[in-house]
C-alpha cells in the first residue's frame, strides 16, 4: 500500500504505563521533522487495568477487550490533541503508527500482546491505523523487540562516529551503530520500571524526579549482585523482556525487608546504570559516543552514573542529535508506520532474531 501522504502520526505507550507519546512527523525529508508533541497521562482506572493484566486473573479475557476500548480512546485524545494547532487535519495524515500496551512478551513461546482497538481508534479519528507491529517478526523466528534499532540507524548513524543509543523506558535497549558493521540490537534489562514502582509504594511520587530520592540513598552491594545475577541479564543477545521478567514480584523476593526504602532505590538506580554499561562493554566494543533517550535521560543522577562507568564515552541525550530524547520512541513508530505504508520492511533481522527482513504492521483502513 502507497501512501502520498507524508504526514504520519506515532503513539507510544510503554512499560512505565505513565501515559501515552504523540508526536505529528513529516517525512519529505530525512532526518524526519517532528511538527508536533503532546503527552496524555494515563487515568488511574487504566493505569491499574493494564497492571491487573500484567498477571492471569479472573474474567480476564473480558477486562483485555474492554481496556482495549479505553485505550484506544485516550490514544483518539492523543491524536486530537498533537494535531490542534498544527492546522492539520485527519484527512492529511497518512496513518497513524500506534504500538499498543504490552500485557505480555513471550517471543520464546511464539506470542506477544498489545492491548489496542485498532479498528475503534481509525473509527475515532477518521485516520489509517497501522498496528501490531511485533507480530510478524514473532511469525519469522524473531523477538519481535526492540524495533527501533532501524529507526536508530536511519536517524542517528553516523559514517565515522561509533555510536550506541540507549533507551531507558520501563525496559532498556540498546543499539550498536558502529560504522562498516552490522546494527545491533537487544534489551539489556531494566530502565525506569523498578525505580518508579518503588518509589510510588513508598512516597506515592510516579517517578524519582532527576533520581533526587536515590541520590539520598546508599547503593546495597549484595543485593546490587544479587539483582545482577539474574540470568537475563547475561544472555547473548538477540534478546527482549518485559515485566514478565522484572517486576514488583521479582524485585520484593531479592530483599531481606530491613533495607532503607532510599537505598533500595540508590541500588535500583545503579542496578540499570551496571547492567546497561555492562552490556555495552560485552557486546557493543568500544564507543565513542552514547546518547540516550527515553525517561531515563531526564534522570540526572543516572546520567552520571553512566558516564562514571563509561568513562571513556561520551554520555549525553539524543537532543544533542536534534531528536529530543522524550520523543524518539513515537517517532520511531510514526517512521515504522511510514515503513508499512510504503511497503519497507520495518524489522532487522540482525537485531530480532527473525529469519529475515519484514513489512511489519497490520493497515486498519481510514
């Protein structure tokens, strides 16, 4: 399918459940321009459905399909709201690129879940809805995660730097982008997700806002190595996790329960600057340059920490490349999106695992 249009509209809402990205971005050029942001809190009612799915429990087959329905009309919201203002209306979008809400990441046993209503969203919008994105390199043998390693190489590669990016969402991603070489790509564990339930159960904050909380606290040796040891964690790549693998469950089952609640997130804290780093080291060789995005970048006293154990790499966020570090996951779902309508294979097998390149997403007509 061949889209005239060169407008396409990202959401992204991922495993931090905070709420959801959305961005308008122009593609008659690359790197792609952003016209437009807007984030939309989730409501607490959703928020808590998407964490009740996180886990098997009753009737859940009927709360799925219904949340389904909810979200669908906060990301309908979303997409009003990043076009207010811009003078663009439905009819000039292409598409909209919307990744849904992960409930479920099983790659190895050939399934993965996005709660969304993509027909109910086109219906809303009066917009092409191009959804489903990770199924089809599932299909193919792949992880089906992380996708945005090509939007990485497409718009922050460069011919004599050796770069890696690091997203730190609820779960972090590296991408390897050292020029003459295969990308590279795979989580390499946590990011936000543990740090901001901790410290939502113990000082109702939703995130710790520049990792001030931690900061006050001390890093816990033993459990730091015990939270380390986790076999994830030391797999080869390719690989993808989700809060299947770390979660409140995991995380409470480490302590001992006399642990000060700042240190636990000093421990957090440095549980995703070791293992990010660590991964780095062990499979991306020697950077010149790291640049990351996602929430993470925000967080001051992470930052620091990477840079303190990458010493010999610089460590800055993707605004330094002129992809604000907030965004750059929408917009690569906008680019993904755009890939689909112009019928490009999204997915590197490289990176995923899949037996080879990909059209990924499934086209819900305007």
């Amino acid at each position: 399918m061949e889209s005239a249009g060169q407008l396409v509209a990202g959401l992204m809402s991922g495993t931090s459940l905070d709420g959801v990205d959305a961005v308008l971005v122009e593609f008659s050029e690359n790197p792609p321009r952003t016209l437009a942001t807007f984030w939309l809190p989730y409501p607490a009612e959703i928020r808590h459905q998407a964490l009740q799915l996180q886990r098997a429990h009753h009737d859940e087959i009927r709360s799925a399909a219904l949340l389904a329905n909810d979200l669908a009309r906060c990301y309908a919201e979303a997409v009003r709201e990043v076009l207010a203002g811009t003078g663009v209306n439905a009819a000039q979008v292409a598409a909209i690129g919307c990744h849904g809400q992960t409930i479920r990441h099983q790659p190895v046993a050939g399934y993965t879940v996005q709660l969304n209503n993509p027909a109910l969203l086109a219906e809303l919008t009066g917009i092409a809805v191009i959804a489903d994105f990770r199924s089809r390199d599932i299909a193919a043998g792949g992880q089906g995660a992380p996708l945005v390693p090509a939007f990485h190489a497409a718009v922050f590669g460069d011919p004599q730097r050796h770069r890696v990016i690091l997203n730190l969402g609820g779960i972090a991603n590296l991408t390897d982008l050292n020029p003459g070489q295969p990308v590279r790509g795979f989580d390499c564990g946590p990011g936000n997700l543990l740090m901001d339930s901790w410290i939502e159960r113990h000082l109702g904050h939703r995130y710790d806002d520049g990792g001030r909380w931690a900061s006050q606290g001390q890093v816990l040796p033993t459990l730091l190595q015990r939270l380390l040891a986790d076999a994830f964690l030391g797999a080869s790549p390719p690989k993808s996790c989700g809060r299947d693998e770390f979660n409140w469950d995991w995380l409470t089952h480490q302590l001992a329960g006399s642990e000060r609640p700042e240190d636990v997130q000093a421990t957090l804290l440095e549980l995703t600057a070791v293992s990010a780093s660590d991964a780095l080291g062990r499979w991306c060789g020697d950077p010149q340059e790291l640049f990351v995005c996602g929430g993470g970048a925000r967080n001051q006293a992470l930052m620091a920490r990477l840079q303190q154990h990458l010493p010999d790499c610089r460590v800055a966020s993707t605004d330094f490349l002129g992809q604000p570090a907030d965004w750059v996951e929408a917009v690569a779902f906008a680019w993904l999106a755009w890939r689909t309508l112009r019928g490009e294979p999204g997915n590197l097998a490289e990176v995923t695992g899949a037996r080879g390149p990909r059209i990924l997403g499934a086209i819900y007509p305007r």
